[in-house]
C-alpha cells in the first residue's frame, strides 16, 4: 500500500511539473527546464513508461538526456535562462516595496546566476536544435 502512494504522488508530480514545464515555454518568467528535470526525477522513480517517454520527446528529451549525461546544458538553454532569471528577479525587485526585499531578491538572483553560469555547456547539433522552447 505505501509503494502505491509513493508511486501516486511520484507520478502527480511528475505530471504536475510537464504541465508547468509546457507553460513555462509560453510564459515567459516561468522556465520550463528545472520542471522538466523535476518530472524527469519523479518518473524514473515512479514510472518506467513515462520515463522513456519524456526522454524521447522530441522537444524536451535532448535537454534532458544532456543533463542526464553530462550534467551541462547547451548554449541555447544557457543564454534563454540567463534571460529568464534576469528579467523575472528586476521585475520582483521593481514590484517589491521594502527595501530588504529588493537586496534578498538580488542576493538570491546574483546566486543563482553564478550556479547556472557555472554549469557545464556541451553543445552538439543533436542538442542544441532540440532545445528550442526550452528555458
């Protein structure tokens, strides 16, 4: 009975980050790669089946298996979440209107900036095509 709810959570998740991971390709301050990543995780530990499946997409699993892989991205998705993460943090850092809110924004902006940009990139054509959309 426990494997059974694991295996249900696993999988309502998993389905709940591809549901987000898709929007994230059309609403531009939500990123869709760390949703995928996520989905990825739940999957692989839920669901063989939908696994494979979501590393087959013809969209989404290049990035996937490249991070799977390498643990890098391509340029492509590099560039597109640098964007992302830029534009998502100055517009919370304008909206906010106290002061320490602004510099926490800007201190977990500036942290997150220089984890991602530390990621490896490995660009091929098999990649870098595929990561169209992708944030």
């Amino acid at each position: 009975m426990k494997n059974i709810i694991k295996r249900a959570i696993l999988l309502s998740v998993g389905w709940l980050c591809v549901v987000l991971g898709v929007l994230g390709i059309f609403l531009p301050l939500l990123p869709t790669t760390p949703f995928l990543l996520l989905a990825s995780a739940c999957f692989m530990r839920g669901s063989p089946r939908l696994s494979r499946w979501l590393h087959q997409h013809p969209y989404f699993g290049p990035v996937l298996q490249n991070w799977h892989d390498n643990r890098a991205v391509s340029r492509t998705v590099k560039r597109r979440a640098n964007i992302t993460i830029v534009l998502s943090f100055s517009l919370s850092v304008y909206l906010v209107p106290l002061l320490w809110h602004k510099v926490m924004l800007m201190g977990m902006a500036t942290l997150l900036l220089v984890w991602f940009n530390r990621l490896p990139v490995v660009d091929n054509s098999r990649f870098s095509n595929a990561s169209v959309g992708n944030k």
